[in-house]
C-alpha cells in the first residue's frame, strides 16, 4: 500500500469518526431538548458552551504553557 493510499485512509477514518461523533451529540441534544423545559435546556446548553471553551482553550496551548512552565505569575 502506497504513502498517499494510507493517508487517505487515515483522513477518511478521522473523517468518518468526527461525523460519527457529531451525528451523536445532534441526536443527544435533539433528546434533551425533547425531555428538559426549556430553563433547563438553556442551562445544559451554557454549561456544555463553558466546557467546549475551556476545552478549545487547552488545546490552542495554554495548558501545555502552564504544565512547563516552572512559576507562573499573574504579570
């Protein structure tokens, strides 16, 4: 098997499992919607907005920063 012929498998397995995954939370978000008034939605949907952020957040390189670095100061 070729360089390019694995590549493209790999990116069609990383595709697939990304859609996979999204497909997943459209039907749990659908089913909480259905279940929670919509008070309870709106707060389910601004926690999963803070947690998606501090995630991002992480993965920019920040964390990686703060897990090196010896002293961190507030300057």
């Amino acid at each position: 098997m070729s360089e390019a012929n694995k590549v493209f498998k790999g990116a069609f397995f990383l595709f697939s499992g990304k859609m996979i995954q999204r497909s997943f939370g459209l039907v749990s978000t659908l089913i909480l919607a259905r279940v929670l008034v919509p008070d309870d939605f709106g707060l389910v949907a601004i926690a999963h907005l803070v947690i998606s952020f501090v995630a991002k957040s992480m993965e920019s390189g920040s964390g990686q920063y703060l897990i090196q670095e010896n002293l961190v100061n507030d300057n």
